[in-house]
C-alpha cells in the first residue's frame, strides 16, 4: 500500500472536476487525497455530497460547500476509493464501513471514477474479506443465513463480524458489518444477488458495473483502466 500512489491517484481524479458540479466524495484513505486536491483547486459553485460523516468532517474543514442525496440527487461525477479493483472493474469496496452511503452516492452519479493505488488491482475478487453491511436486530440469524449463501458459492469460512476493542463496530446508519474471507469470488454478479435477496442484509461491498474509469496511482505519476 503506497500512500504517494494514493495521492498521485486522488489528484488526478481532481482534474476531471470541474465548475458548477455535484460531486460526490468517497471515503478512506485514497478518497481523502481526492478530497484534499479538490478543495486546492477552488472551483466555483460546487455542492459536495460526502459518503460518510469522516469524509464530511475533512470536506467541511477544507471549505467544501457539502450537500445531501435530497438536496442534490443527481451527482455529477463521484470519486472513490476501493478494496479490491477486478476484472471489467468489478470492485470490493468497504473496508472503511462506508459501503452503503458510498453505494447510494454512486449510484446516483453520472459518472464514477475508483481511485486507488496499484496494489488494488488484482486478477479476480475474493482475497479482501468482502464487507455485508447487516442490521443488528436478529444478527447472529442473518450471519447463519448469510453462511448458506457462501457455502452455495463453495466459500467455506462464515462472515465475522468487524470489531474494535471497543465493541462491535457500526456504520453511519447504526449498522454492523461482516467480513467474509472469500479467498475467490468466482461469480460476483450471483453471489452480489444472493447475499441482496437476505432479510437483514442492508448491502454488501461488491460494487458491479457502476465504475466508469479507474485511476491507478503509480511513483511517478498514474494510470487509467477502463472497464
Ligand atoms: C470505504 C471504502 C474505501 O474506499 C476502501 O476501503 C479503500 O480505502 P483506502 O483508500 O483507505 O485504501 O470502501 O468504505
């Protein structure tokens, strides 16, 4: 993990901005180069709308105008980091426990660019542990049900739940998220459906057909993927 790809990588998305957008701001580590390069440039008349309190807590200190999904709900362009870039780039996003603003954020852009540096692209999905976002209510029920599913897509380790020393982690919306260590994802459009179709699943981490352009970061400068 290279933080000056990282960096590399979050400028040059900022370049694709322009006046007057609605621009939709990821989260983590990557997304917060993006953030920071796009408040240097000081362009006129933009609303941003962040996809997580921390992502708006450094948009907010940076100048940013920030705005909501129901103030704007037609975003211009969104940038965001990702866990794992694959194939068509298919990613797996949510290890910052953002998947699901970041989710709804993306869905309502225009365009969406994944920033990342290069050790994000890899040949198949499946060897970073895919982040479901789960309701708390009846937990322990949705990550039984949630292990059939995996052992239907002969993954054979069940979810564990992300925890910190201070207790079980939650999302922004007060959710809690279960990493499964997949090893490989083989079919990602059904096991994306199957784990959907769960009660008390709120969302998983694969995000499929939604990336218009990928920015690599290198030492020297960045590459472009497109899907
Ligand atoms: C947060 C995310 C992040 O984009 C992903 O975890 C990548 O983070 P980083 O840029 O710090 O490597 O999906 O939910």
């Amino acid at each position: 993990m290279s933080d000056l790809q990282k960096k590399h990588a979050g400028e040059a998305a900022a370049a694709h901005v322009e006046a007057g957008m609605v621009v939709g701001l990821g989260t983590g580590s990557t997304a917060a180069w993006f953030v920071k390069a796009l408040a240097a440039r000081n362009l006129p008349d933009l609303r941003c709308v962040p996809t997580s309190e921390r992502t708006a807590d450094l948009a907010r200190e940076l100048g940013l105008t920030l705005s909501t999904l129901e103030d704007t709900p037609k975003i211009d362009l969104t940038v965001d980091g990702a866990d794992e870039i694959g194939p068509g780039l298919a990613l797996i996003k949510g290890g910052g426990a953002a998947l699901l603003r970041e989710k709804l954020v993306w869905e309502a852009s225009a365009r969406c660019i994944c920033i990342a540096d290069a050790a994000k692209v890899v040949p198949a999905l499946g060897t970073f542990p895919l982040p479901i976002e789960v309701v708390a209510f009846g937990h322990k029920t949705t990550a039984n049900r949630i292990a059939d599913v995996l052992a239907d897509h002969d993954i054979a380790s069940p979810a564990r739940v992300r925890e910190a020393e201070r207790g079980l982690i939650r999302t922004d919306g007060g959710n809690l998220i279960y990493d499964a260590a997949c090893k490989l994802i083989a079919d990602p459009a059904r096991l994306a459906a199957d784990l959907k179709s769960l009660t008390g699943v709120v969302e998983h981490g694969l995000f499929l057909d939604l990336t218009d352009l990928a920015i690599i970061g290198t030492d020297d400068g960045f590459e472009t993927l497109a899907p």
